[in-house]
C-alpha cells in the first residue's frame, strides 16, 4: 500500500517542480519587460496575456507575480492584480545612495586582486564604448556600460554584494529608464571607466573606490539637479 502511494504521488512532485520552474520563467520574463521598459512603474501586469505569450496556466504567472513580490518589483493588491511597483523620487535618491557605497566597496576590494587577464578585457570594453559614443548609439553604449560595471562586481568576487547591487540596480529601473545618455553624456562617461581601469590596474584600492562611489553619484546629481 505504501510502495502504491509513492507511486501516486511521484507524478505531483514532478508537476510542481515543473510548475516552479515555469513561474521561475515568467518572473525573469517580466523582469525584462520591466529593463525594457515594456512595463513601467504603475503599469497593471495583464495575467493572461502573459500567460497566452509564454504557453503557461495564469496560475504559473500569478506565482511569478509573487516571487517579484519579494524583490520590492511587484506590488500584488487582492481582487486587483499584480502591479508594477512605483518608486518615488526619495526613495530613488535613497538606493543611488547605497548603489554608490556598494560600487566603492567593489572597487577597494578588486584593487588588491584584479589580474591581467580582467584589466585587458575592462580595457577592451572602454575601446568598445569610445566607438559606440562615437557613433551615437546610445542603446549599444548602454548594453557595454551594463557589462562593464557587471564585470566590475563580479571580479571583486563578493557574491553577496553583487546580488544586493543588483537588487537596487534593478528597482531604480521603476524609477525611470533615464540612463540612455545623450552623446557629449556617453565620451564623459567613458572617460570616468578608463580612469577606473587605470586606478584598478595601479592597485590604487582608495583612488579606485572614491571613483567608483563618486560614478554613481554623479547619475544621481544628474537625475535629481544636486549638481
């Protein structure tokens, strides 16, 4: 009887396991939307036409709706939905601020440790971006500025600090989708990631993390005229 009863519930584990795995797939799905900007801060997310989109039940995307939940990217209300969560200007200023002692402890950290190897391929990145500026593609510039400072995190090794710089990343994406750069922005910009490759390469932990943090503030002064 028991050896029956396993048997009847194998097939429930598999389902749920494929079912998590399938919300798993609407949650990164609406997170790009959310990059893109083909759902902004506010916007209702429209269950089943997501559901119809990627071939799952409306249950699987209610499910990833409440993974997003927990990142602080969804907002769900009872009886209404699921909707992108708005983040007001205070609250944005308060995560560029965090966002920037982060991106300096990235940079102390990966002073004392970067190698040739990494320096070379930040340096090849910088060479990609004077062109990309140079042509005036902006969304090709924003694409590289995102690995460069990606590749950044992830050579100063701190998986923890790199997932809560994400998490920020990610939220200040509700804010606004502003970090498309005017030309003249992106040559000016580019100059600040040779300066950090130069600081990183001579071991300069203070010079590259003062730079780092002062980056990312500069967005912030930016966006909000502190400047």
């Amino acid at each position: 009887m028991e050896k029956l009863e396993a048997t009847r519930s194998a097939p429930t584990a598999v389902n749920l396991q494929r079912q998590h795995s399938l919300a798993t797939q609407v949650r990164r799905e609406i997170e790009r939307m959310i990059e893109a900007g083909e759902l902004v801060s506010g916007d209702w997310i429209n269950e089943a036409l997501i559901a119809s989109q990627l071939n799952v039940s409306r249950g699987t995307v209610r499910e990833g709706c409440r993974s997003l939940q927990e990142t602080g990217l969804v907002h769900v209300i009872v009886n209404r939905g699921a909707f992108v969560r708005e983040v007001d200007a205070k609250e944005a200023a308060e995560l560029y601020d965090l966002r920037a002692a982060l991106f300096a402890l990235a940079g102390r950290t990966l002073a004392g440790k970067i190698t040739k190897t990494q320096i070379t391929a930040l340096t090849k990145m910088v060479s990609k971006m004077d062109k990309l500026a140079g042509t005036g593609d902006t969304e090709g510039y924003y694409r590289e500025n995102r690995l460069f400072h990606d590749s950044l995190l992830e050579y100063a090794g701190n998986a923890r600090l790199t997932e809560q710089y994400q998490s920020y990343a990610r939220e200040l994406q509700l804010f606004l989708r502003k970090a498309l750069m005017k030309p003249g922005r992106m040559a000016e910009s580019n100059e600040e990631h040779r300066q950090i490759v130069e600081l990183l390469a001579s071991r300069d932990a203070a010079g590259a993390a003062s730079l780092m943090e002062q980056v990312v503030l500069n967005v912030k002064a930016r966006l909000f005229g502190d400047s």
